[in-house]
C-alpha cells in the first residue's frame, strides 16, 4: 500500500492516481507492460493496493510510466499519469494512446465511453444538481437564472427571491423593481427578471401553477430550452435526461464521443452511447468533472483519474503538483455550489457553500 499523504480525503485521492509510485508496489506475477496504478478512493485504494501487489517491481518502468499522451515526446515519463491496471491489462499501450492513434470502432468507443462514467462515479459519488432547491418551481427558476453565472451565485440569491415570492402565483404578481433587486448579483438581472416573471406567468395560467413534468409542456414555457427542461425533468421529476451544457459539450468533444457542436445533437449522439436509466447521473459525472478538473483554459491532466482513458490527455498541466494546484472545490479543498448540498456530499467531506455576503465556517 502506498504510503500517502495527508491531504483531505478527497483530494488525497486524486492526487494518489497521478502519484503513487510503481517502485513501492511488490509485486510479482503481473508482467511488467501491465503498469499498475493506484486508485482514485480511499475505498478503492486497498482493492487497487492488491492487484498491484502483482506486478513485478523489476519489470515496470519505473514510477513514470506512461505517457497516456498521443506523442511520447510530448509527455516526459515523469509527469505522466499512472495507468491504471485494470486499463493497462488491456494491452501494452496506455487506452488514450491507443485511442488517439487510430480510429476507434463503435464498440470500442461504447466500452471507453461506459468505463469513463464508471471511474467518474467513483471518483464523484455524491454527483449531484448543484443548484439549490426544494420543489419543482424552484429548480425551473434557479436553472434559468443560472445563464451566465454559477450556481454558486444563484445558491446564494434564490433564497431571498423564494421567502418573498414561494409560488409560481406570488411571483407572477410581483413588483418587477423589486425582483431585479432581489436577483441582481447573478447579472443580467433585468432579462431575467422578465424570464422568471414570464415563466411564473405562464405557469399560473397554463398550468394550473405547477410545472408540467414533460418534456413536451416544458419546452413551451418562455425561456426554457431543452437543457433546461432536462435538469427540472431529470432532477425534480425522476425522469432520465441528458443535460448540454458548457462542460458537457466540452468534455465530450475532448473525449471524443461526438465531434458535434449543436446541444441538440450532442444530447443525441451521447445518449445512444449509454443506456437511458444512466443519462441524469451521467450529466452530473461529466458536469463535476468539468468544474472541478477537466476546465476550459487549464484542465488538471496530472490530477485527473480518467486520464490513461482521454485522448486529450496533456491539454492542460500534466505535472501532478501543479495540477494539484487548479483543482476546484471539493477536489481542492474549498467549499461547494450548494448552501444545502445532500448528505452524501457532505459524508465526503463536502464543505457547503457560504451564503452570499457569508464566511466559509
Ligand atoms: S483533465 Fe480533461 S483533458 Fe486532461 S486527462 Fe482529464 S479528462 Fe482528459
């Protein structure tokens, strides 16, 4: 077992992956091109801690390993990724290398695709919505108010806006001024105070004040689009959805499970990969991996447990270190989006978000 550090539990497991060193691992059966790797969880580290034990300490390369990197030139050993076993069994090449050098089958992607949701699961098992609410009518505002900001900064605003107006009726009636004061840290206030008074509006007389739980019924309703009828079916409603948003397209762009650009195409070219009952969790996967690792300008290849799986891998920082060091919220030590997240985050050691113009406690 490797002897690691002392970092928050949930950091230490990201950090574990990139940096355990093979040399520590006794191991005597496996052959050497099968590199072991350590896990991602603490609960997983001990099952991890016992396959390596196979390898042969002789015959692996050393800590530094394998370069997931499509150019070996490109990623010196040192700061390449472990891979992990249970990968590397699969063949002597690391699986992104494999999958950045030749096309992929259908199949092929299908299996990667699936064992890329797997390690993300494990890696975020309190996935969850990060926009804080209680009913339907909340979420269904709060993901509309959530354009052009976080759900950090929405968390932080709604629960002013649903003491004072609770229903879709109260809100309809409202003073517009006094919504856009109400709502006016998330930006773009005014419009949005047109969309949510909108929305209430047509909720209160076409739906009988309450939100339709179909997707057909949701996409009527004035500002709302697809993706956020998906996070109010799939979250508040129980029905599988697949929600496009930024981290979502990118993510999967960079892992090659579609080339589209268009939501709409996207939310179809994915959902045939995975079975429907997967699609709501799948999108908090993706959508967590994506705020806290896999970023737009600076993704944390050192850090990122799924890294021996993406043919993007060396995008971003690939030392573990420094990696380390741009990972966001829990991953890194700070507090979530939500003010009120579920238990099984703060069981993980989950900090709640401050409410606005609040101190981290
Ligand atoms: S951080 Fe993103 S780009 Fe880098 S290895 Fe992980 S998934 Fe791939």
């Amino acid at each position: 077992m490797p002897a690691k550090k002392k970092t928050p539990a949930v950091v230490k497991t990201s950090a574990a992956k990139t940096t355990t060193p093979a040399t520590k691992t006794p191991a005597t059966k496996t052959p050497a091109t099968k590199t072991p790797a350590a896990k991602t969880t603490e609960a997983t580290r001990t099952t991890k801690a016992t396959r390596t034990t196979k390898t042969p300490a002789t015959k692996t390369p050393a800590t530094k390993t394998p370069a997931t990197k499509t150019s070996a030139a490109k990623a010196p050993a040192a700061k390449a990724p472990a891979a992990k076993a249970s990968v590397a069994k699969t063949a002597k090449a690391p699986a992104a290398q494999r999958v950045a050098a030749k096309p992929e089958s259908r199949t092929a992607l299908v299996r990667r695709a699936r064992k890329i949701n797997r390690e993300l699961a494990e890696a975020y098992p309190y996935a969850h919505p990060e926009l804080d609410f209680e009913n339907p009518f909340q979420l269904l505002v709060a993901t509309v108010m959530s354009a052009q900001t976080t759900d950090l900064r929405v968390n932080q605003t709604t629960p002013g806006l649903f003491a004072k107006y609770p229903t879709p009726e109260d809100l309809a009636a409202a003073n517009p001024e006094e919504v856009e004061e109400l709502i006016r840290p998330t930006g773009f206030f005014r419009a949005k105070t047109r969309s949510i008074m909108g929305l209430a509006k047509a909720l209160t007389e076409e739906f009988g004040g309450e939100v339709p739980g179909r997707l057909e019924d949701l996409v009527k309703l004035p500002g709302v689009g697809r993706k956020t009828a998906f996070v109010v079916l799939g979250n508040a409603f129980g029905r599988p959805g697949i929600t496009v948003d930024t981290h979502f397209g990118r993510l999967v762009r960079r892992w090659k499970w579609t080339d589209e650009t268009d939501p709409d195409k996207v939310e179809k070219a994915i959902g045939e990969l995975f079975p429907k009952s997967e699609w709501t969790q799948l999108s908090h996967h993706v959508i967590f991996h994506g705020r806290r690792i896999c970023h737009a300008r600076k993704p944390a290849c050192g850090a990122c447990p799924i890294a021996p799986l993406c043919p993007a891998y060396g995008e971003g920082e690939t030392d573990p270190e420094k990696a380390k060091k741009l990972l966001k919220y829990e991953k890194g030590g700070f507090p979530g989006q939500r003010l009120n997240p579920p238990q099984s985050y703060l069981d993980a050691g989950g900090v709640p978000a401050p409410p606005l113009g609040g101190t981290i406690g």
